[in-house]
C-alpha cells in the first residue's frame, strides 16, 4: 500500500495493499477499496452520513479518483471507475463497471448508474436517476428530479442505454430518454423522448432519426449509433462486436 | 474546541471552543467563529483581501461548513448557516439566519441573503444581489449584475420572499423577482416578474399564476405556495403557522 | 521562496527564489514557476501525464494561482496569470499574458488563448478552443469540440479579439465568432458570428449591430466597443490608445 504519508487513513478502513493514497487525503473507517486503486490528493472518501444507514463506500478495482473529489460512505462502485478533479458523489450511489465522472460532477445519491456510463465535466445527476449502459453525458447537464421544486415529491429521469444528452441540457423530473436518443445542445427536455430520435430546443422538440446525422469525417457514415465509429477505451470484445454490426449495417444499407 | 491537528489556526482568529475544526484547514486571523461549528477538511476561511477593508469573516452559531470551501474575510452569517462542499463566498456577503449553500456555488460578495434562504448546488449569485427571506435557488442558476459586459455599471438582481428559481437559470441585470413567483427550468428572465406567477422560456413569459401548478401527489391540492406542503428543516414555530394559512385557504377555497 | 512547510516541491521543479507557495500546495517535478508567483493552498500543479510528452508546466512572472486549483504538466502562460479558485487546466494550454481565469474554470487543454482574456467563474474551454485577444468570457459558458458526440473528429471553436460572451452560452462546435462580436446570455451560438454583431437566442439570431447598445450609465455613449468605457487592469499604454480611439470616434459621429 503506497500511501503518502501525510494521508490519514481511519483504523477500519479496507485499503487494497497495492492501493496509492495521495497526500492529504483522508479515509474514513466504512471504506473498502479494491486492488489497484489509484486515489489523488485532497480527496475525502466515506464521509460519514446517517443516509448512508450504515453501508460503506466499496469502490472496485482498478479505480483511479482524482484529486479534491469527495465520496460519501454508502455507495457501490464496480471496477474500473475513473473520476476527475472535484467530483462528489453522495450516498447510496449504485453503479457498474467502468463509470467515468468528469471533472466536478455532482452525483447526487439516491440512483443507479449502469456500466460504462461516461460523465463529461460539471454534470449534476439529481437523487432517483437511472441511467442505463454506455450512456454518455456531456457538461452541464442537470437530471433533475421534483416536478414543482421545492417538494417531497420525487420523480427521477430514466436514460436508456446508449442515449446521449449533449452539452448545457435540463432535462425535466420523471422524463424517460429512449435507447439511443439523442439530445441537442442547450435543451429543456420536458416529454419523453423516443429511442433513436434526436430533440433539441426549449422546450426539446423532435427533429428527427439519429441515422439522419451524418459524420463529419468526409466518410458520408451516418454518425448514430455511435458504437460504429467510436471505440476508444472500450473492451475489445465489446468494439469487435460493435465493428461487425456496423459493417453489416452499411452492407445491408448500401452505405461505403 | 476540536481542531485536528494539522489545521493551521492563525492566531487573533477567535473561535469558539466547542468548534470543531477538520483536517488541513486555515483558518487566518480575521475570523470570529461562534458556539456549535463544524467546519470540514480542507477548507481556508478568511482569506485576507483589501475588498473586505478590514472587516472580519463571522460565522454565527451552528455552522456546518462542507470540506474544500472557502470563505473570505469581511461577509457575516446569521446562525445556522450550512454550507455543501467547495463552495466560494466573497467579501462583503451580509446574511440572514439558516442560509443553506449547495455544493460548488459561487458567491460574489456585495451581496445581501435574507433568512432561511437554500441555494442547492452550483448556483452563482452575482455582486449587488438582493435575496429576500426563504428564497429557493436550483442548480445552474446565475445572478447576473452588469448590463452590457465588461463595465463599470452593476444592477444586482432582487428576489422577492418565498420565491423560487428552477434549474439553470439566467436572471438578468436589475431584474425583479416577486415574492412567491417561480422560474420555470432552462429560462432567461429579461423582464420583471411580479409576485406570485410563472415564468418560463428563453426570453422568459408569462405562464400564469403559480396556484395554477397542482401537486403532483395525487393530493389534487396546489403546489405553491410551496410552505403549504414543504416544511422539512424549518423551525416548527414557523411550519406551525405555515400549515394553519395552508388549511385556512383550503377551507376557503373548497379543497380537500 | 516562501515556500509553506507543509507544502510539497518536488525536487526537478524550478520555482523562482521570491516565489510563495501556500500549505498543502504540491508541485510535482516537471514544473518551472517564474518570479513573483504567489500560489495558494491546496493546489497541485504539474500533475504528470503522458498527454504532456515531456513538457513542462511553465508559469510566467507575477502569477496569481488561488487555492484549490490544479494545472497538468505541459502547459505554458505567458506574465501575469491570475486564477480563481479551484481551476483545472489540462495538457497543452498556450495561454499568452495576463491570462485571468474565474474560479471553477476548466480549461480543457490543447487550446490556444490570446493576451489579456478573461473567464469570469465556471466557464469551460473544450480542447481545440482558439481563443484571440482581450476576450471576456462571463460564467457558465461552454465552448465545445465534437460536432456528433460522441466522436473523434474535433472541431474547435474561434474566438476573434474583443468578442464578449455572456453568460450561460453554448458555443457549437467549429463556430467562428468575429471581433467584437457579442453574445447574449442564455444563447446556444450554432452558426458564425460576424465581427461587431449581436447575437443571441437558441438557437442565436442577429439583433443588430453591437454600437446600438447603449451605456445605462446615464450618458448617452454606446457601450461597446468596450473598450471606450472599460479600462479596470489593463496597462496604461493600452488604455491610453482605448481612450483617444474612443474620443475620435465620438467626435467623428457628433456623440458628447
């Protein structure tokens, strides 16, 4: 375990032995992280929280937090969870493998996270999210969650796997996103939005099939779904698969 | 008082002895800290600046200060402020009872907060704001002040009592907010709203009056004035008198 | 150097002899800090990364880096840098003089930035930014890079000399926004802006000419270009030349 000497690591802490603690970072008791951890300077992780009913922070294997982020005991991280700078993430946070958190994100708790999620800078997930695989959101997006704010009422946005939620986006309490839709940028999503279908606007209006978006790399492919053309840092055997659907869509499709 | 000891207390700081005071936080010399504060890890309070002129950083008592935030010297707080993580209060910030400061929010200085004011996280209150009693401010909303950036000239904006502003937000310069009125999500508000009705859209308009959003609890009851429904943390001397108006209405009305 | 105790220098880093470095600050190796530096607590500057290829972070004279923030190896900034609090800077910053970046910036990398720019807090340069000369960018912007997210075809933004963008913007992919040009709040710019024009909207639509807006100061002068009116920090050779432009033009045009 190579942890600097100036981090203070509480007595009940499981640390993995190869873990890297950076300095000045602090390690509450209810924190059990796995092999290969690589955590920056400045953190706190497993702030103590009645919320958390007592359930500890696990972070998996392979994890690399970096610095000045801020994790709350009771939440569940898969392995291989790669955060920026300044992310904090609240109690009872449930997510899979491979979760990317960009630089000041605020996961607000309360939600799950499927696999190979990936969060671009300053993105807030409010409390009761479900946000399903390979989705991808881009900065300052808000998940919100109270349809007529401030209530107990609460009503979490679901996003379907491989939805994509572009850049400065709101989307509104209860809102389904469909399988791979697509969200323009500086958008109030305020009705469900269907699989495959792009929305932009405020509010967010229809316009049109994600195929109709064509790629700008002077191919002529179409730019949805994504998988066709963008594979870094995904498993090869899930590219691999991804690469043969592809091809045998543009084969099906007459495209080059 | 609990000081861990590697914060660094200057001395003239005056805090009070039952503070609890968290690891590698400064605490510099124009400081007054009063009975009952926690202040997290890794925060510096009082940081010295010649906008302050020479007034000193007071924190009333019962203050919760998150980890990684930072305080300048010359702002004052009522008892009861609670604040999230990294939040920036600047110089010459004057503010009421129980204000409640989310996580990442950006506080400018020269700036007035009434009492039980609750901004969630990320939120951007510009220099000369106006922000009455009981406000509530959501994520990603800013308060702007200059009419024509860059300039000399400021116009703070005004927020009337009780009222609240949804997500991502941009009030313009000199803009009046009523009491009671609500700012739909994703709005840019470029006229005056008066009290008690919705705004919404990018220029913001009319969208009636706020009695006319119902409660989306199966209730069938309205959901503003909010302080008919929503109690949680308030004191029970005011939540009392909040529940005696709510019923007092229904009974008028004819509501269940 | 008045180098905090608790502060942790790497040796390999070349900081100057009068710079100061605050408590828990870490400078890793790779790093060269110029005379007059002053750099907060809680900082890590130099932060390793292979994006870097070897070069150094290089900091010019007269620095101001306030606390919390974190610049990776890499990058370079001419005299005269003055950062907020909290900012992050990625590899491949060439940044020229008295750069100012407002608290909670997050400058993306692989960008260009010109002389005298200045972000106000929270505003986002996505990599392959190029940004001009005396550029204000005011809170919540995000200038961004992919066309089709997510993709890896880049398309940066352009930013000419003395062009405003207010706050809460969304600047589009490969978008060129002319000299002087100014955006209004709230807008989502999705086509180029020609020099000396207002836009704004979402999507953003011409409003006319940026002389048509006029200074609420009471005096009956237009407020842009800015620099008639605007001279706060800028040096006197500059301002000097800004006020005798100012006052030909008013002549010529018969303006008091």
């Amino acid at each position: 375990m190579a942890v600097h000497p100036t981090a203070l690591i509480a007595s009940g802490a499981e640390v993995a032995k190869d873990a890297e603690i950076g300095p000045y970072t602090i390690v509450h008791a209810n924190v059990r992280i796995a092999e290969g951890a690589r955590i920056g300077s400045h953190c706190e992780l497993g702030v103590p929280s009645a919320l958390a009913e007592g359930r500890p922070l696990v972070i998996g294997e392979g994890a690399l937090i970096r610095s000045h982020s801020v994790f709350y005991e009771g939440s569940r991280f898969g392995p291989g969870l790669v955060t920026g700078h300044r992310v904090t993430v609240r109690e009872k946070t449930e997510a899979g493998s491979a979760f990317q958190i960009g630089t000041l994100s605020d996961i607000q708790g309360h939600c799950t996270i499927g696999d190979h999620v990936r969060t671009h800078s300053n993105v807030h997930i409010g409390q009761h999210s479900e946000v399903g695989n390979f989705v991808w959101i881009f900065p300052y997006v808000v998940l919100t969650n109270d349809p007529h704010p401030p209530s107990e009422v609460m009503k979490g946005v679901t996003v379907g796997d491989f939805a994509v939620i572009a850049t400065m986006v709101t989307v509104l309490p209860g809102i389904v996103i469909g399988e791979g839709a697509v969200i323009g940028a500086s958008s109030l999503v305020s009705k469900d939005v269907a699989a495959h279908r792009i929305v932009a606007g405020v509010p967010a209006r229809d316009r049109g099939a994600t195929s109709s978006i064509q790629l700008q790399d002077g191919s002529g492919r179409p730019a949805y779904p994504w998988t066709s053309h963008f594979q870094r840092g995904y498993p090869s055997e899930l590219t691999e698969k991804w690469i043969a659907e592809a091809t045998s869509f543009a084969q099906r499709h007459g495209a080059p």
